[in-house]
C-alpha cells in the first residue's frame, strides 16, 4: 500500500470514527455487503490488523434486490402506519414463486437470482404501487399498499407471466396472500404472518384463485394447524398415520395387479384427516420427507412380510413430494435399499 494512500485511509478511518470498509462477497451466487469498523491500524507492516464487522447500517437491505430485507419491511412499516393518514387503508400482500427450486435446477443459480431481482422490479413497478418492497426470503416476497389499489382481475392476470431464461420462454406461476389492515396497532409481524397463511391457502390445491384474502376462517385454521404441526413427532411415533394400499384391478381378470399407497393420519382429537389438509401443511415446515420416509418403510415392511410368508407380491406405487429429491435422509435410504436388494431373485410379482 502506498504511502500517500495509508495517510488517505487513516484520514478516513478518523473522519468517520473508525468506520469505512465495504466488502464484497459471493456467497451461492449472490453479492453480499459487509461493513466493518477498524480498531488498530499498523504503519509499520501497512495493513488493517483488526477488524470488527459492523452489520447496524445494512441489516435492513436485501444485497440481491437492494431493496428492503424482512427487518427493513417491518421498520419501515411500523413507520408509516403509526403516522398514517386519516381515512386511508392499507394491505399486506405476501407473494412466492411455485415451484421455484426447480427453476434454479433447471437453469442454474445465475439465472435463478437474475429471476429473482427481475420478479421484484415487477412487484415494485406493479399496478399496487407498492409503498415499501421487500424480498424476505429465496422467493418470497412482501408489499405494503393502498388497499384501494387492489384488483382482482389484474392480480389474476399479474401472477402468471412468461419470462425469458436464457433466451427460452419460460411460464412463472405467482401464489399471493393479502391481509388488509383494519387495525393498525396489531403488530406488523403478526400481519405478514396472516399474509402468509392466506398465500398458503392460494397454494392449496383445493384454491380455484393465485390468490386469497384473510379472513376470519383462516384464522381458526391456522390455529388448528398450528396445533396438528405441534403433535406431529409424537404421531409419527406412535403411528398414527396408517398406510393404505389402493388396489389397482385388471377389469379382465379381476385380479390386483399393483397397488398405491395412500397415507391418512388418525390424529389425536381430531379424527382421521385428509391428505389435502396435512401434506401442504408438513410441505411448509419441510417435515413432509420424515413422513414419505416412513410410509416407504411401512411399504417395504409389508411386502418383506408377504414374501417371507409365500404369498403372492405385487408393485406398490409410493408418492413423494418434490421436496424429497432435497432430503439426503430419504434419498440415501432410497439408494441404500436399491442396492441391497441389486443382484437379488427377482420377488415373486404375481396377481392374486
């Protein structure tokens, strides 16, 4: 470092008590932002010995996009609620990308994150003329508007768009929740939490609309969730998901040629419940690969049984979730099992 340089630098560390070092780093594809503080300084060797990082002055800033992170939206929210003006109603809108993992496995991380900056341009220059923008999480996204902005016929239209990926056509599916805010003084966080639960609904497959408006009955459920996801290891334990084989019948012969398994889960007080309630619920808490695992093994359990029994074995079909090929647990004991069983007399398949 040269001389005239070193005296600049202690210059500006002086001016500005200690502070003044930008760092850039890659970190899986993304550009991040660190400060740091300088506490000793070396003339003699010409180099920082010491620093300390400092992260008060970009902790609210999201280095992908440059717009606000999860704790800049809450701030700043908090902000203009408190001094809103009189008469206006604002909403939350909590916004993700189906699917999108498999975006970054199909083009790569690059053009994932160049999606990613790119669908929050859209939000930020969207027909909400949103008041704040953040990127909370990989794809998941927030906005404070005007409630008045809102309209259903443009959302609808809004959340699917084709984008350009790597010079391809590609369709982007868009799943919004909305919370409209009728009392400002209920934290911020609690209304991007009913935010997300009403975009969970829109991600249901029993939702006809990219989209879903809180309402009081979404709250109850998800307090009936909330309590289905708190009973969920001790019920794993306890089996209490049972596995059922849905047979698949030759219309000929009338005998089962192979069968699917299906779960049900008989849960404490609350009965038997449908698949349609729990898988998206395990799905979000990334539980779901502990539940396929444990169907599979209660599968691979009855036709080890039947065969040493001499009974007759047909194909099982078992289903799993996309979110099973990112679960290393299931996918080694999947490889594992494969393997053991490489090389072995073929089961007796029959129909019976």
């Amino acid at each position: 470092m040269e001389r005239t340089t070193l005296e600049n630098l202690k210059k500006n560390l002086e001016e500005n008590d200690g502070y003044g070092f930008l760092i850039y780093h890659e970190k899986d594809g993304e550009k991040g932002i660190k400060s740091y503080q300088c506490h000793y300084l070396s003339e003699e060797f010409e180099m920082v010995i010491v620093t300390v990082e400092d992260v008060t002055t970009i902790s609210e800033k999201d280095a992908l996009t440059g717009g606000e992170n999860q704790r800049g939206f809450i701030k700043k929210a908090e902000n203009l609620l408190k001094n809103k003006a009189q008469g206006k109603t604002y909403a939350i809108l909590c916004m993700d990308v189906k699917n999108f993992k498999a975006i970054n496995e199909l083009f790569g991380i690059y053009e994932g994150n160049d999606l990613l900056k790119r669908l929050y341009q859209d939000l930020e220059n969207s027909f909400f003329e949103p008041l704040i923008t953040a990127r909370v999480e990989a794809d998941q996204y927030l906005c404070l508007f005007e409630w008045d902005k809102l309209d259903y016929d443009k959302l609808i239209s809004w959340c699917e768009k084709e984008y350009f990926i790597k010079g391809r056509p590609f369709r982007v599916s868009r799943r919004c929740g909305i919370y409209r805010i009728r009392n400002s003084v209920m934290d911020v966080r609690g209304m991007c939490d009913r935010a997300r639960l009403a975009m969970s609904v829109a991600k249901s497959d029993r939702s006809p609309k990219p989209y879903a408006v809180f309402d009081g009955m979404m709250g109850k459920e998800y307090i009936d969730l909330f309590e289905m996801l708190g009973q969920f290891d001790n019920s794993l334990k306890n089996d209490e998901f049972y596995v059922y084989l849905q047979p698949v019948v030759d219309s000929v012969t009338g005998r089962i040629t192979s069968a699917e398994a299906l779960v049900r889960w008989n849960c404490l007080g609350k009965g038997i419940i449908s698949p349609q309630r729990f898988i998206p619920l395990l799905e979000g808490s990334g539980d779901i690969p502990r539940l396929d695992l444990y169907v599979v093994r209660k599968v691979e359990k009855f036709q080890n049984e039947r065969e040493q029994q001499g009974l007759p074995v047909v194909p099982i079909s078992v289903n799993l979730s996309w979110i099973d090929f990112y679960d290393n647990e299931l996918l080694e004991w999947l490889c594992s099992y494969v393997r053991s069983r490489k090389g072995q007399r073929p089961r007796n398949r029959s129909t019976f």
